[in-house]
C-alpha cells in the first residue's frame, strides 16, 4: 500500500542567503529529505541562484512555502471591538488604512487575537488587541511569479517572523514537553540586512516585529576598525582565529546598539501585555558568531540561547550533508518554520 507522505520546500530567500529545506511529513515523523543553501550578492544573483540550488539540492518536491520581509512589510497592534475570527477578517479591511501608509488595495492584509480587554467604562464595549500584519501585494506577487518561472509550485508566502513562530511549535511537537507550560520566549532571528523578533506566550505569538539591523552593520564595523575590504570583514568575522578579542571589540557598541533595538520591542510587550520574556531564543546567520550568546545575554538580562530548530527532527543523510546542515543549523529557523505550511 502507498504510504501517505507529503513534502514541502521551506524557501528562505534572505537578503544575504538563500536556505531551503524539505521537510516531509511521514505519518508521526518530520524527516528532512533536502537541504541546500548558497550565499547571494545582491539581488540580481538571486534568480540565478535559486536555479541553481533547485538543480543540484535534490529536491523531490517543487511545492514551497516561502516569506517577504524588510519595507514592504508592516506589523501594527491595534484596539478593536471584541468580534469573531471571521468577522475580524472582514472588518480589519475597512479599518486597515487608519495603521498603515499603503494603499488597502495595495497589500495582503493578516490579523491575529492577541487578547481580549474588557470593557473598563460602563456603557463602553469590550475591546481586544489584535496584531496587524500588511505585506504589499506586488512584493508578494513578483515572488510567487518568480517562482513559478521557475517551475515551482508556491503554496504559501508568509513573514519570517511568523515562520519563527511555526518552527518553534515544530519542535514542541516532535520533542513534546521541553517547553514549560505559561512560558514567554522570544525568537530572535539575526540575519544580514534585518532581525526578525517573535514573541510567544503559550506558544501563541503575541508580538512580532522587523528591526533593520543585522549581520551586514557587524561586517561594516569591521571592515571600518581594520580598514580591511568588505569581503575580507566578511571572512574575518566567520572566522577570526587568534584576532577573536579584536573582532569582538570591533563589534561591540554595534551589539549595544543592536540589542538595545531588541530591547524596546521586549519592553513594549512587557508593557502591553504585563508578563516578562524569560527566556531569548538566538538564531539567523549572525547567531554563528561564537559570542553573540554571551554578548546579548548580558545586555537583555534573560537566559538567552543559539536556538537548533532541527533539533528532534530525523534526517535523510543518503540526501543530506549533516555536516553542513549542523554547522547551519541556527541559520534555518525561518526555513524550517516555512516548511511547516501545508505539512
Ligand atoms: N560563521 C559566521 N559567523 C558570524 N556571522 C556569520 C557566520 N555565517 C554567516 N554569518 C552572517 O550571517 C548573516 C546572514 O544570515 P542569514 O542567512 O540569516 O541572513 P539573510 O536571511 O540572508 O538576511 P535577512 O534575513 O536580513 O534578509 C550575514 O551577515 C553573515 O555575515
Ligand atoms: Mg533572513
């Protein structure tokens, strides 16, 4: 009898790098089945690059899930009238265009209950928060185009901060138990041009947020300290050797500065929503930094960790190079969350 097994490619196009892992779901199981991902310089290497790595990443699936980000995508929190998930997605298109400076027309509207907030006047009507998420339509659009030119098959173009979100349930689904229960964590994703933060209380996103900094201003730090050429900033970042001390001075007020960014948003939930972040969950391409952990530890006051969002998950290794898919590990939360669309 034909097992029932379904796969998707989680695409993870960022600005720096592009990761894509398959993930399929084999009755209980969640197997990685492929895994690929190629370094990118600027965006005119990207179709190429996406060609590229379908062709040689053994692939067996052409459906993908994949994300927007950066300008184009707006998160707003907003009061409204206490409704119904599908009233909710009705009205918020008539109070959209109070939040956000695109045109209604003009973006894919997503909404989530945050909670609810009681009426506190006699006579006034109970209110809830409800987190906004407006991504412009052409952006979301030109991608799946892309996509499609390629062959592929896109099901699903979500927001990296929400794949964070997804990929965190992932591993409390295949390692239940590991997440206490009443928990506020964050996911930081640190990447190249951006940081996306997710906050989740019992595993429900309650805060979500892009911030513009990331990998990119750590290199232009060094490259600025040791009048060094981008690309050998680069190199020298990966692996500083016996100049670590060095390079983790030259990096340090752009730490500060962006975890202090981080901050803002955990104080903004903790205002908002009255409950502290317990706990920081490290990942992006910048999390490989050997002191990131011990650096933004000290500045949030948290327990902070580098997240493995395969953790728990089995891997097919006569198709997949565990070596390099290790070593990336930390890199691939927004992957590995995308992939968990449609599974
Ligand atoms: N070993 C390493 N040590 C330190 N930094 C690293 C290492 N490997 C990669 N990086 C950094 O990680 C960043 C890329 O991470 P990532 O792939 O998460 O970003 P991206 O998804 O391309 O960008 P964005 O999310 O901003 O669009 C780059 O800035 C790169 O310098
Ligand atoms: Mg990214």
């Amino acid at each position: 009898m034909l097992k029932q097994r379904k796969s998707i490619v989680g695409l993870d196009v960022g600005t720096s790098c592009i990761k894509a892992i398959e993930i399929t779901q084999d009755k209980f199981d969640y197997i990685i089945t492929a895994f690929a991902q190629i370094d990118i310089a600027g965006e005119q290497a990207r179709r190429d690059a996406l060609s590229e790595l379908f062709k040689s990443g053994g692939f067996r699936t052409k459906r993908v899930a994949t994300s927007v980000s950066g300008k184009s995508v707006i998160f707003r929190f907003i009061n409204m009238v206490q409704m119904s998930d599908d009233n909710l997605t009705n009205a918020i298109k008539f109070e959209a265009d109070k939040y956000i400076p695109f045109d209604v027309d003009e973006v894919q509207l997503d909404t989530q209950k945050l909670m609810d907030l009681p009426a506190t006047e006699e006579g006034a009507q109970d209110e809830m928060k409800v987190l906004l998420v407006a991504a412009k339509r052409s952006i979301v659009e030109d991608q799946a185009t892309m996509l499609s030119e390629l062959g592929l098959s896109p099901v699903n173009i979500g927001v990296d901060s929400f794949a964070l979100g997804n990929a965190y349930e992932l591993n409390d689904i295949v390692s239940p138990g590991l997440q206490e229960s009443d928990h506020t964590v964050a996911l930081v994703d640190i990447g190249f041009a951006k940081s996306s933060i997710n906050i989740l209380r019992n595993n429900v996103t309650f805060f979500a947020r892009e911030v513009p900094m990331g990998g990119q201003d750590l290199t232009n730090a060094i490259t600025r300290r040791f009048g060094l050429e981008p690309f050998e900033a680069e190199a020298l970042k990966r692996d500083p050797q016996e100049q670590v001390v060095e390079v983790q001075d030259a990096v340090s007020a752009t730490l500060d500065d962006l975890g202090n960014e981080i901050n803002l948003s955990f104080d903004f939930f903790e205002n908002q929503f009255e409950g502290e972040v317990q706990e920081v969950y490290l990942s992006g391409g910048s999390a490989l930094l050997p002191f990131l952990e011990e650096s933004m530890e000290k500045i949030f006051e948290k327990r902070t960790r580098v997240w493995n969002p395969i953790e728990g998950l089995k891997v097919r290794s006569d198709n997949v190079d565990i070596d390099a898919l290790n070593q990336s590990a930390p890199q691939l939360a927004v992957a590995v969350g995308l992939a968990t669309a449609g599974t």
